[in-house]
C-alpha cells in the first residue's frame, strides 16, 4: 500500500531535513519539492499523530515548528489534501524540571545524570545539585552550596562543582558530602579534567587555572578581559576549547595547547555556552548560528552546522546510549541523536 496520497503531479516530495533533530519549540528545515500553498489552502505538517505548523512554504523549502507534547517520530508535510513521504524526526523529550543549569550536565560512570538550581549570584536554594537516574527520577543530591555553576567527574567518581559566588571548587563524594577543593578561582565558572587527573577551571575574567593532583594552582592561559572562560571541554588531543556567552553575533571559540598557547577556533557564533565533544572529536556547542539557536555541530575542519533545533539551551552531555541530555535555563531535556561522546575523564 502506497505512503503517498493524491495526484503524482503535485505530491509533495521531503528529501532532507535541517536539522534532524529538535527541542520542542524549534524549528525543522524541510527540503524538497510541491511544498509551497496550493489555493487558499494552509499547508501544515505532522510528527506522528501531533500535527505542526508550517511558518514558511516554499516550492522547495518549508519551516515547521514542533509543538510542545511531541515525540520522534515521522514527520509528514501535508498539501492540499496530499501527503509527503514520510522522513524521520528526532524529538527532545522532558527528563527533569524545576532546575537552573548555567552550564552542562555532567555523567556519572553509571549513566546518572547531575544538574544544578544554580538560581542569580548569591541567592541560596534549597537544593544546590540535583541527581537524576536513569528512569528520570530526580533527588535532590547537594544542599547548601552558593551558586554552582561548572560540573565535573574526576576518575575516582567524586563530582566537581564550581562556585562563581565565592571563587570556590568543592569536591563532592557519592554521597553528597561537600568539601572545599581550591579556593581563589575569581569568578569560578566552567572546569574539566584532562587526561592526567590535572583539573582546570575557568574564570570569567579569562583567566584559566591548572589545579594538579596535588593541589598546586598555576595560571594556564589568559584569555581577553571581555571574554569570559565560562565553559570548558577537552578534544581527544588534549586541546582544551574554552566558549563564554557575550551579546556579540560574531563569537569566537577558542582553542589552548598543551603550553596555555590560545587561538580562534571557529567565529560566527551568538550566545555560545556548553561544549561538549564526540569520539571523532566534532565539537556541539549551544549557540545561534546565522540566527537559528540549538546545538551547533562544528568539525574539525571548521565546518559549521545545525544538529538540534531549540530556544534556551545552556549545555548538553552524550550519554553512553547515543543519547544525550540538553539544558535549557530550566530544565533538562532527553533525545537520541545516536553520537557516541568522547570520554570526559
């Protein structure tokens, strides 16, 4: 039986979609052809059972929101009673609610998933970090700890957190008890571990700290005043690539050597915050490339593009399913993208 309906003449034809994954509220590129109004007549769209809008339509180019409730599934474009083939959609689902990342997620060993109620510069909360398991069950985890902000797993499972309240990093056992790692961070933002056990933690002044094992403090690099170190990632080579939001359409990613040696990565990004890396080391980062926001996949050969369509995201972390999680400002969400994460520690 045929997934086609109507005359062949003016069936709607989907070749692509940009990109191919979404949050609820983001927007689909469709690619094609037939896809523009025919009559008077609306065209609209549908992600299984869900119907979405169309908010542009082109002989061979149409946008369509996704709506909130929706779920992966195949997305139909739908044409003066025609209907398209039908190509597959990947959609962001909730995992957890009521939170406040300012940065990524971070993975436990054991697929656990930890995000902050970070809340504004020295407000305390209630709960500092929350703990969210593999069924998405969330408990609270960490109490009591001024403004957490950058979230890291070292190899002996004991998370890390930073404090741009008081310039503090705090080592956190399993079972939540706090205690005081490095102090005198600045304005203590993002933090990764590189392969050697050595922690680095970002300052939104630019300044880059490289914490030993044994807790010796060295300034690593230096980054321009105006560019804030606010979040931090490690490639496979050991390069660590360092993003901080500005109000500047044309943001730059830098990248540091071994020797604190920085350089431009890749420019043209707006509000560029958490970064994280796959197995063949392309960087996604949550950004606005040339005007759309979600998760930008950059190669590394500087290749730019859309991976997830989606408002408010702050960060993501691969899961060890090919999932990944996605933060919003509030909330965290869970998609299948079928990209293997490189390794944070």
């Amino acid at each position: 039986m045929s997934l086609f309906r109507g005359n062949s003449d003016s069936l709607p034809r989907l070749e692509r979609l940009s990109p191919p994954a979404a949050m609820p509220g983001g927007t689909i590129e469709l690619h094609g052809t037939q896809l523009s109004p025919a009559g008077h007549r609306i065209p609209h769209a549908t992600i299984g059972d869900t119907v979405a809008a169309v908010t542009l339509s082109r002989p061979s180019r149409a946008n369509v929101q996704v709506p909130e409730g929706s779920i992966s599934g195949d997305l139909v474009f739908h044409r003066n009673g025609n209907s398209s083939n039908p190509l597959h959609v990947r959609v962001a689902v909730p995992m957890a609610e009521n939170l406040h990342p300012v940065a990524n997620p971070a993975v436990d060993a054991n697929g656990q998933v930890f995000a902050t109620l970070s809340g504004d510069r020295g407000q305390a909360v209630p709960v500092s970090i929350f703990r969210i398991q593999r069924d998405f069950q969330m408990t609270p985890f960490v109490r009591d700890l001024l403004n957490p902000t950058g979230l890291a797993f070292d190899r002996q499972g004991f998370l890390y957190a930073s404090s741009r309240a008081e310039g503090t990093v705090y080592r956190i056992s399993t079972d939540g008890e706090i205690s005081t790692y490095a102090e005198g961070m600045g304005i203590a933002t993002g933090i990764a571990f590189d392969p050697d056990g050595n922690l680095y933690v970002g300052d939104r002044s630019g300044t880059i700290f490289k914490i030993s094992p044994s807790r010796e403090i060295f300034v690593f690099a230096t980054l321009e005043p105006s560019i804030a170190a606010y979040h931090l990632a490690f490639n496979g080579g050991g390069t660590l690539f360092v993003s901080g939001p500005t109000t500047s359409s044309n943001q730059a990613i830098h990248s540091i050597d071994r020797d604190g040696n920085t350089k431009v990565f890749y420019q043209g990004l707006g509000r560029a915050q958490g970064i994280a890396f796959d197995i063949d080391d392309n960087l996604y980062i949550a950004a606005s490339l040339h005007g759309q926001r979600g998760i930008v996949r950059i190669t590394p050969r500087h290749e730019a593009s859309l991976a997830v369509s989606g408002n408010n995201l702050v960060g993501l972390a691969f899961l060890e399913d090919g999932c990944a999680a996605l933060a919003t400002r509030n909330a965290l969400y869970h998609v299948d993208l079928s990209i293997e994460g490189r390794p944070l520690i």
